[in-house]
C-alpha cells in the first residue's frame, strides 16, 4: 500500500476522544467468503484486499471451494479459483509491494485429512509456497493447537482461542486473531457503538493485542460507518463483502478528514442598522465560488461551532440553474448575478445569442460608484470576469483581460499577472506592490498578489483576502463616494473539485475573515448593505462526522464538479430583508438595484 504522510496526521474518532492513528494505511482488508464475489479472488487482488477468504469441502478427493456440501459446483475447487490464479499474478509479478497477502482457508470437512489434502495440492504450486509473501492460514476446522508447529513452513493457523494459553511454538504458527463480533455487540453499523458495547469491544481487542498478531473480527456491520470504527478500535483485519469499496474508503479517508488549527475570529455585529427601511449608499458583495451549506456548515463547525457570516438574520436561498444547464458554471451564475439575466455555462458577461449585457459594475459607475474586485483566484476568473468582461467563452483569458484594462473599474486585486505581461495595463491602472500602497493608491489602482493562481491557504497564503478587503474599504471610504466592491473567494470551488476537506473548509474560514472586515466597516459605516452568497455549490459536499471540540470535520463528496442545489444567501445592513425569501440568482441583481434607488 502507498505510504501516504496525511496518515500519520490521521486523527481518529471515537465518541469524544481524538487520539492519533498513524495505521489507517496500514488496514488489512479482509474479503468476506470471497467465492461469493462476480469475480472471486481478482476482484478482492486488483482492489487492495490484502486478506482473502475462501471455504473448502473435502470431497471425492477434491478440495472444492463452498460452504455447505449442498452447494458444490464441480468447477469450483480452490486451484481453479484461486491457487491457479495466485500463482499466475505472483509469476507475473503483479503486485512489487512486499505486503503480506492473506490466503484464508477455512476448511469446513474434516480438519486433518482435508489439511492433508491441501499440502499435497499445494506442492503442485511452488511460487505460492515459497513466496514470502503469502500466508496461507488454516481456518475452520484446525488441528490441535499444540500440533501447529507440525505443519509445513507455509501453512500457518488462524487463532480462535484468544481466552487461552498457546505456547510458544504454536503461537509462531499464528497468523492472526479472529473471533465473532455479535458475542460483543449487535451494533449494525450506524451511528455509534454504545458506551457499554465498546467496552467490551475494547477489551477483547487488548486481550487479543497481547499475542501481537493481526486482529479480525468476524460477522461485522459492513458500512463505512463500522469500517472507520472497527479501524479506529485498532481492528488490523477490516472484514467486508465489499472489498474495492471498504478499500478506497479506508484509503482516502486521511484525505477527508480536515483538523483545523486556524481560525475565524467570530464578530458580532451591532445590527443598529440591520434591516433599516434606509437607501444604501454602499455594497459589498461577497461571493464563495462553490460555498454550499455543507461547506459553510463544515466551517462554522470547526471553528467553535460559529462565524461571523453565521450572526446574520437576513437569510435566503438562491436557485443557480443556467440558461442552458440544470447545473451551472461560473461563468454563467457570475453573469446571472452581475447582470440579471441568465445565460448559457461559459458565457461571461453576455446573453445566450453572445450580445453582451450590461453589468451592475458598467450601471452603477454611471451613476457615480466607485467600483472593485478583489479575488483569490486569477483576476480573468470567470466570477471576476463576469463583472467587468463580455465574452462569448470564460477561456478567452486575452480578451477578458483587455476588457479589464478598458473597464471603468477603480480597483482589483487577484491573482494571473502573467496574462497581462504583453498587455499595456500600466497605461490604466497604477499596479502595487503590497496591500499598505492602497493607502496612497490614487484612483485607478491593480494589485497582482500572484503571477497565475494564488496559493490556497493551507500552502501558506496568509490573511491576504481581508486584509486587502479591509484596505480596500478603506480606500473607498477616502474617496466619500458610493462604491461598490465584489470580494471572491475562489478557491472554496477549487478545493471541491479536487474532494479536498481542508482545503474547503481553510479558503471558508479565510473568507470569513474577509466577511468580518466587511460587517466591521458596515457597522462603522452606517450606509452600507453587504450581500454574501455562492455562485454554485461545488463537490456534492456533505459532512458524515467530525467533532466539534476538537476542529476535525470528515468530509465526503459525490463529485468532482459543480452541483445544481440551492445556494445560501446572507444579507447585512439596510435593506438586508430584501434578500429573504427563495428566488433566482437573477433576482440578487435587482434587489441590489433596488436598495440603493431613492
Ligand atoms: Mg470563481
Ligand atoms: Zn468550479
């Protein structure tokens, strides 16, 4: 199995304890009576089941794979099924890893003549028998114990006794523990263990654990659930009938878990000017590409249960479909937002015949705004692009980017310098360097945190999001215009595509700090509305577990790609009551109109 280093950060769960688990990749997944699979044998090999169980009948002198004698099929015998096939991958040297492979062999006739039996079949396949990395573990019925070490090299016993006493030659012959799990629990598999089930659990596995073997239960709930418990008890041998599932499950769960150890500090705002019947002066609209409600929950959740964003009132929920799709893109839910009309996915900034159409942007600078667009994406990302650009495909990064430079925008910072290396954008916008030359900045003003994407959060971008958001708002209050300001956090929607919990819930609890910057200055403010919502939701993102106490969320997804469910959308300031209710992104548009009309 591939060492993965997110394994030794592997918290584990238990009821209310995280202790570190560094052996999840080490699991043995142990294929259930693996005969009764489409494919036996290859199906559990191919998939990282590293123990495999087949049940043998002695019978007319043939050792025939099934459980009962009722059901045998002439075809089937443990060569055909499984000793041919083993000898063929290991001759073909299909798995290099030098992990053990379990061969379980649960003998269900008589145990010594059938044992007999299997020896004298063995010798017709030496690989098997002299590769060190098979063992092959008599199951069923066994010998005597103190009879083991009688047995071939190869042959080694699956110890049921663990109450008793085994010697020291015998317990060489062990290859692993197994008892049944119901004598313990009837835990199906949902939820939890009761408190008084684990108990027992955990004792019979510190007893077993004494012999030092790997450990098995047998009869187990097969779910995930029971999978990542049964591996967080310290269980080695994960039994399953779903082998390729329990393995890819256990595998990537490392990857699903997020331990967060930065935080959104929580703001609670004065709600003086909450709701007020008050004309707008001022908005800023928060965007979360991606930001669904698993993923705002899964935020709030990690960081003590709460938000800024999770103080508000205002709330509604937007439907993100677009002209030409039942699940949306960026560009054309960004478009949806920036101009009221919905248009097809990829767009940017025109309608589904390719007429442009006039953005909140273009609109409120005639009416004498200052505007601006902050994003931690690349400043021709299609959220960005669709409030300044008009271009028939969100890939056209050249013209988006001369669309940029001839828009009447008075600040942006993003990221994707590279773009505009050929392109005259000095002529327009005076570019700086760090986020303290906003204070001096005049009033057409570029700042590239990054040649291409910025980095995410998790490698090490700092608080870069809000604090230019709050320097921003500073720049604009100087200015004592009205001023619209767009603030994306883009990279929600990246980590969502790539399943990545952390780094969902790191870029949410980044824009959360950006959302604190804008309720601060709207509390201070008194004139401004600040709207917060999603484009889309990214990643089927849903949260099975976690714990609260400790800031460790598992995430699961159900898609690399966008989703079509609603989107949450928050409102602050006056006219915030305008943006309840469930609606269209279109509508996020007039109602923005609308707050500001006298
Ligand atoms: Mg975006
Ligand atoms: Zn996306």
């Amino acid at each position: 199995m591939p060492f993965n280093m997110k394994a030794s950060l592997y918290i584990l769960f238990t009821c209310f304890i995280f202790t570190v688990n560094a052996q999840i990749n080490s699991k043995i997944i142990h294929s259930h009576n693996d005969y009764n699979q489409k494919v036996p044998f290859w199906n559990a090999y191919a998939n990282g089941a590293n123990s495999i169980e087949v049940d043998i009948i002695l019978k007319d002198n043939n050792l025939y794979v099934a459980h009962d004698s009722h059901k045998i099929n002439l075809k089937k015998t443990i060569e055909s099924l499984y000793l041919i096939p083993l000898e063929r991958a290991l001759y073909m040297n299909f798995k290099s890893s030098e992990a053990i492979l379990y061969l379980l062999i649960d003998i269900k006739s008589e145990g010594i003549i059938t044992l007999n039996k299997l020896i004298e079949v063995l010798k017709k396949y030496p690989k098997i028998i002299n590769s060190k990395s098979i063992k092959l573990v008599i199951s069923g019925n066994r010998p005597e114990i103190k009879n083991y070490s009688n047995y071939p090299k190869y042959i080694y016993f699956d110890h049921q006794e663990i109450q008793n006493s085994i010697s020291k030659s015998s317990l060489k012959k062990v290859a692993m523990i197994s008892t049944g799990f119901k004598q313990f629990s009837n835990w199906n598999g949902k939820g939890r263990l009761t408190h008084i089930d684990k108990q027992k659990v955990e004792k019979i596995i510190k007893l077993a654990k004494k012999l030092k073997k790997p450990f098995r239960f047998w009869a187990t709930p097969d779910s995930k659930t029971a999978w990542k418990a049964f591996s967080e008890l310290g269980v080695d041998i994960i039994n399953t009938d779903k082998p390729a599932k329990c393995f890819n499950y256990l595998n990537e769960l490392p990857q699903k878990i997020a331990e967060i150890k930065s935080f959104s500090k929580v703001y609670t705002p004065t709600f003086k000017i909450n709701s007020s019947k008050k004309t707008v002066k001022n908005i800023i609209l928060l965007i979360g590409d991606g930001n669904g409600l698993s993923q705002i929950s899964s935020t709030a959740l990690v960081n003590n249960g709460e938000l800024t964003l999770t103080q508000l009132k205002e709330i509604g929920l937007i439907k993100t479909q677009s002209a030409d799709d039942f699940t949306t893109d960026s560009a054309a839910a960004g478009t949806a937002l920036a101009t009221g009309k919905k248009t097809n996915n990829r767009a940017i900034g025109v309608n589904p015949k390719g007429k442009p159409i006039k953005n909140i942007i273009e609109i409120l600078f005639e009416q004498g705004f200052n505007t601006g667009i902050i994003t931690t994406d690349e400043i021709t990302g299609a959220t960005p692009a669709a409030f300044y650009a008009h271009q028939k495909d969100r890939s056209q990064k050249n013209k988006i980017a001369t669309d940029l430079i001839n828009s009447n925008l008075n600040l942006f910072v993003g990221g994707g310098s590279v773009t505009f290396e050929n392109l005259a954008i000095e002529t327009k916008f005076q570019l700086i360097k760090s986020t303290n030359d906003l204070k001096k900045a005049n009033h057409k003003v570029g700042f590239f945190i990054s040649k291409k994407k910025p980095t995410p959060v998790q490698n090490g971008r700092d608080n870069i999001l809000a604090e230019v958001t709050k320097e921003s708002l500073a720049f604009f209050k100087q200015k004592q215009k009205p001023f619209f300001l767009l603030v994306e956090a883009a990279q929600i929607d990246s980590f969502g595509h790539y399943n990545d919990t952390n780094g969902v819930i790191t870029e949410g609890i980044d824009f959360d700090k950006a959302i604190t910057e804008a309720i601060k200055f709207a509390d201070k403010d008194g004139e401004t509305l600040v709207i917060i919502t999603a484009d889309h939701e990214t990643g089927g993102f849903s949260i099975p577990q976690g714990n609260i106490k400790n800031h460790l969320i598992e995430g699961s997804f159900t898609t690399n790609d966008h989703t079509a469910t609603m989107v949450p959308i928050f409102a602050y300031g006056p006219q915030s009551h305008l943006f309840t209710g469930v609606y269209e992104n279109t509508e996020v548009f007039f109602k923005i109109l609308k707050s500001i009309s006298k």
